[in-house]
C-alpha cells in the first residue's frame, strides 16, 4: 500500500495498539485533531480518549507521566510536538528514563517511545527545526532512531514500542509527506541495531540519516558522470550505532563522509570519525570529513544554507575521493 | 460585559484558613475529633518503625563519621510523617520517595541487610553500588527507586496512578517530597496532570521548615504550601506530620477517597528536620537554635511513646528490649555488609540496556582487562 512518512507511522501506531493493549498515545493535540501533523489522527476514533490522551501543555509532565506508566505496566508513546520543545522534559529523559533500569539494578525498567518530530527544512526557523540527537547520544541509557523513509518508519516504530528499553524517535518532517512509497499493511519489524547500506559504491563512503539522506543520494548521483561511485549508508538507528556496517564500507573504499543535520562540533559525525579512527585507521586513504549544520543556531532565512543539502555534499564527497 | 468563562466551579477551601488536624498533644493526649481510634496492635507497630528508624539514622550518621561509609541522609523527627503514612494505605498501593523515605520502605518489610549493604554499595547491594548511599531501589514492597533530583518522582506518581486507572486496577500511588520540592517543575506538572485526570494519588509533601539551608518562607510567599492544591483543584489538607496518628487518619481517608474515585489529595505533614539535610551539612550555619529546641518538644516518638504507655501498651521494659533487639540487628546487619566484597567491575556495564551493545562490550573488555585504580585515592 501507498503511504508516506505520516500515514506510515500512524499505522504503525495503529497495528501495535490493535495488537497489544498496554500500548497508549499521549501528548498536546495528538486526541481529537490528531497532533499538529496528524500523525495520530484518527487513533482516538478507534481507540478511545484513554488510550489517546491530549494532556496539558508540559513536557515535563508528558514524559514524567510516561514514565510512571511504563513503570505501571502500560506502554506509552508520548509525542513532545517539536523537538525543539523537548528540553523542559530532558531532566525526565537523561536522569530518570535512560537510568531507571541501571540505578534499580533491572528492577524497574522503562519500555516508552518518545515520538518527536525534528529537522529543519519547513521554514521553521531555530525553535521548530531543531536536530538534538547528540544531546541524548552522550546519556547512556537511551536508544535513538531516525528513519529516512515510509517503510523503515514504520518497521522500526513497531520494533521500538516492543523493545524493553526507552527509545527516543526522531522523525524528519521535511520527509513526513516529501514521498510515498509500498509499505506493506500489518506487522512487520525493522531490526533497531542496523545501519542500511542504500546504495553500493567503492570510491567513497557517505554515512547520514533522516532528511539529510536523500541529499547524500542526490549528490551521490551528480558525482556519477565524473566517475566517482559512492557508497551510501542510511545509518536508521543513532545509537546504539551499528559500527561494523560504516567500519567495513570504509576498508573498502578507505574514504568517509558524514552529513548531519546537526550542528558540527560535538555532533554525532564526530563520533562517527573518531570511532572509524580508532578502527580503521590504515585503511583511510583521505581525511574524514563532516558536512553539517553549522555551530549556529538555526537560522530561518537562511535554512536552506543552513543545511548540508547535495550542493554542499556533492563538492565534500569529490574532494575526498579524489584526495 | 461577559467574560468568558469555561471553568468548572470551584469548592476547595483556602488550606491557611482550615485547622492543621492533629490528635495527639505533646503528652500524648489523644483529642477525641480526629481519634482514628487504631488498634494499639497497630500503634505499637508504627511506634517500633518509627524508633527503629531513628536507631538507623543515628548508627548510619556515626558510621559515616567513623569514614566507614560516605554519606547518609537521615530522617529524623520526620519518623511519623513517613511511616504512618506508609501504614495508613494498602499494601498494593504503591510509593514513589525522594530519598528521605527509606522508613517507609523498611516498614513494609523492605530488608534492613538490603539497605545497609546499599549503604555500603557492595556486592549484595541490589544496584551493584551504582548509587550513593540511601539511594534504594525496593520493587518487592511496591516502593519506587530513589533519585536525586528534586520533584521528578512526582510526576512519575501521577503517572503510574494513571495507568492503574487505564487497567482497572484498584491501586493508589504516593510521592513522598519536601517543601523544597514543591518549587519544582514536577511538583506544578504532577498536580496539573492528577486533577485533570482526577487520578488516584497522593501527594505527600513533608513541610520539615528547611530546603537544605533555605527555609519555607524562600519557597512561597503563600501563607501555606497546601494552598498551591487550589490552582490545580487539588483538594489540599494540612496535618500535624509529628502526630501518627494524625497522619494515619488523613492519608487512610485521602486513600480510601482515592480508590473509589474521589482522586487526588494534596497533603502538608508540617514536620521538622531535626538533624541536618544530609551529613554533608551542618545546619547551626544558619538556623536558630531557638527554633530547633521548640521545635524538638514536638518530637513525634516521644509523643506516641506516651500515648501508648496512657493506654497501657508500653513499658520500658519493651522499650529496652525493643532498642536491644534493633542494637544486634544493626551490628549483624553492619557486619556482613562490611565483610561483603565490592560489586564486580564488569556489572558496571550491565543494565545500562537490556542486552549490552557492542560498544559497551567492548569498553567492558578494555575495563576489565586494563589496569586497577590505586586503592584509596
């Protein structure tokens, strides 16, 4: 069946409520007008105000909530509405959810999915374009996905509401309606520990995720025609990173780039470069380079600038290829 | 002109302007308006947790003196405010405690060895000794996993009520705070959530006078802390938290009203920290020693000791017997935990996720197999 990114995850949300009744939605505006994006509408319909719940406008209190329901017993999936807005719960997040398993040696644990569109692209401007997911990388206890596309949408929301650990879910809006592709009706599962490679190549390698994937591809495409082939890896789950998949893409070509929405410094390419350093060394036959956000706050005017879109990578992949 | 107008009428009384309902004098008189009139089985109960309580605190506090252990937050003269709330609901309820609490826990038959082996952070210490000292986590007597920052298990009360409402399950939750707690993000999210959703739960705010070194007064300028219910519709109570008794009657009837829908109930146990916040701190830097002495003639054991002897159901002599059998619990308790070897190396990357990754495998590796920390740096 025909679906994007937002019908897509809906129905994913669909499946896993019909199939397993500890599972709920809760958030501002996700009940009755079925979230700012729509993502959740029509759940209230069929699943009743219970289970998709509009609560009050805090964050703090939508994932402290959550939390106390995943220790309950229930399965919740909070939407906080943009990513931006994710910081008044982030006390909730990086010390209680991502720990909760650690510090009650496995007594407790917190199975939640905390749905959170991100990314710029939609004229948004710093506080509706936002990409955090280093911030939440960097706390252990987290797991963190980004998918690219309709089917990897929702095969790895269905595999994060049955994991057993918190999972933060980021969700590209700038690739919400962007495409429609066949994502099969039903259940299906996308394993959360694997990096995809999209496209082969053996010239280069290109690590990104999210919207920034399909800038990678284009670029990917323009470099054609002056013989430079690139092999493109959608990494899907952030972390924990799937290392072996980018480790033995470069021992083949011995070249990286990483794009990111994210700002630069600190950002999740960092790590990415560090890790391949430490294990892939010799086999590098060029620096590693990032294409990214910039260490600005993100700008609206600009945003297309802003973002490390094909006109930007294209130039950073043949440098590094041709090094 | 017509104002818009979409809110439900009010009726909740200003709290300031309401009794603080009390029972017990400073004798231990019990006044007959509020009598829950227990059985002194029970009493006697709560009298021994309360005593064998303050006998921890008081043992932990020289331990840690005596650099045996690194830290200990006590609860003294807020025995009462936690153990006979603790024993006015039902044992499927569930508590969620900051980190004053662990009375509560140990009354509901959480294991003394457990908590002093957390104090000890060693091997038996059921979190492996991730935690500082009175940082417990106790599942098996419905008792939450203590956390430091302030407020944050208040939300997580409102939270699990819910879902016990979503399921049908006649369970009501607890969040034990101080009046710090109620300047908290937490605290505002947490009572706006449980009256909108007119959810079972408790909130049990232990007003002990001190945040640290900052008094009430610095918290609000409202003329009581239980008045903040009235913004949320939060039915709000103030209760003298040094009373047992007292205590009991409030949160037995603020459960039972819970349980069969009545939802939520904000209660002020105005107690007193008698000791300081935590043995990193020495509050004569900034408390008045007047204070603390009228404050201490409020002491909540002494008040119920001299209840149950008016009623004939205490005696020195049980007294004695009472402190020795807690005495030689305590040493034996304190001498396995001291015997028991540090939590291994390798549980320091388990349970970050419920199956490690491979990077945490591998720093594992590198832990285990690199070199030690020189003792005692």
């Amino acid at each position: 069946m025909q679906m994007n990114m937002v019908s897509a995850i809906n129905d994913a949300l669909r499946v896993t409520m019909r199939a397993d009744e500890r599972v709920v939605v809760l958030g501002e505006d996700v009940g009755k007008v079925g979230g700012v994006f729509r993502v959740t509408a029509g759940l209230q319909e069929e699943f009743g105000e219970e289970r998709v719940i509009d609560t009050p406008l805090t964050e703090t209190g939508i994932i402290g909530n959550a939390i106390g329901m995943a220790l309950g017993g229930l399965r919740p999936v909070p939407e906080i509405q943009f990513g931006d807005f994710i910081y008044p719960a982030f006390d909730q997040l990086v010390n209680e959810a991502a720990k909760y398993r650690y510090r009650s040696g496995g007594e407790y644990t917190c199975p939640m999915v905390v749905r959170v569109p991100v990314g710029g692209g939609i004229k948004g401007g710093h506080y509706h374009s936002q990409m955090p997911e280093s911030l939440f990388i960097h706390t252990a206890g987290l797991k963190v996905v980004c998918p690219s596309n309709p089917y990897d949408a929702k095969g790895l929301l269905i595999s994060s509401i049955r994991d057993n650990d918190p999972v933060l879910f980021f969700e590209p809006k700038r690739v919400y309606r962007a495409l429609k592709m066949d994502v099969p009706e039903g259940d299906y599962t996308v394993d959360l520990s694997s990096a995809k490679v999209i496209r082969e190549g053996e010239h280069v390698t290109c690590v990104s995720w999210g919207a920034m994937l399909f800038e990678a591809l284009a670029a990917a495409e323009e470099l054609k025609d002056q013989g430079v082939e690139t092999e493109v890896i959608d990494l899907r789950t952030l972390w924990p990173l799937d290392a072996q998949t980018i480790v033995e893409s470069v021992k083949k070509t011995g070249r990286l780039v990483i794009v990111h929405e994210a700002a630069k410094a600190c950002g999740l390419g960092a790590e990415i470069v560090a890790l391949l350093c430490e294990k892939a060394f010799l086999h590098l036959e060029a620096p590693p380079k990032r294409v990214t956000g910039y260490d600005t706050p993100f700008p609206y005017t600009n945003e297309n600038e802003y973002l490390p879109l094909a006109h930007r990578i294209a130039p950073a992949l043949l440098e590094t290829a041709r090094y | 002109m017509e104002v818009h107008q979409s809110y439900p009428p009010s009726a909740l009384p200003w709290a300031a302007d309401q009794e603080v309902i009390a029972v017990l004098d400073l004798e231990g008189r019990a006044d007959a308006t509020h009598d829950p009139r227990l059985d002194l089985a029970l009493v006697t109960r709560i009298y021994k947790a309360m005593t064998r309580t303050r006998m921890i605190d008081l043992r932990l506090t020289k331990l840690q003196r005596q650099g045996r252990i690194g830290f200990h937050v006590g609860a003294e003269g807020e025995e009462a405010a936690i153990v006979a709330s603790a024993a006015a609901m039902r044992d499927g309820d569930w508590l969620f405690p900051c980190y004053r609490e662990v009375g509560a826990a140990l009354y509901r038959g959480f294991s003394l060895q457990a908590y002093v082996d957390n104090m000890y952070g060693n091997a038996n210490d059921v979190v492996h000794g991730r935690q500082m000292p009175d940082h417990i986590t106790a599942r098996s007597v419905r008792f939450g996993s203590v956390t430091a920052p302030i407020g944050t298990q208040i939300t997580q009360a409102v939270g699990f009520a819910h879902a016990a409402k979503i399921r049908r399950e006649d369970i009501v939750t607890a969040s034990y705070f101080g009046d710090g707690a109620t300047s908290s993000n937490d605290f505002h999210a947490g009572l706006t959530f449980a009256g909108v959703f007119n959810l079972p739960t408790l909130f049990l705010l232990r007003n002990n006078g001190w945040a640290i070194s900052v008094p009430t007064s610095h918290q609000t300028a409202a003329r009581a802390l239980a008045d903040k219910g009235i913004g949320y519709g939060v039915r709000a109570v103030r209760v003298d938290g040094n009373d047992a008794l007292a205590v009991y009657r409030v949160v037995n009837e603020a459960t039972r009203r819970a349980s069969q829908g009545g939802g939520p109930t904000l209660i002020e146990l105005i107690t007193y920290r008698a000791g300081a916040h935590s043995t990193s701190d020495d509050p004569t830097a900034y408390r008045d020693k007047a204070e603390v002495e009228r404050q201490l003639k409020r002491d909540p054991i002494r008040r119920l000791r001299k209840y149950l002897e008016r009623q004939g159901a205490w005696s020195d002599a049980q007294e004695q017997a009472h402190e020795a059998e807690v005495t030689e619990e305590l040493k034996q308790c304190i001498e396995r935990a001291e015997a028991a070897p540090p939590p291994s190396i390798a549980s320091m990357f388990e349970d970050v996720f419920e199956h490690m990754p491979e990077h945490l495998a591998e720093q594992q590796r590198e832990c285990v197999q690199g070199p030690r920390a020189k003792k005692g740096h």
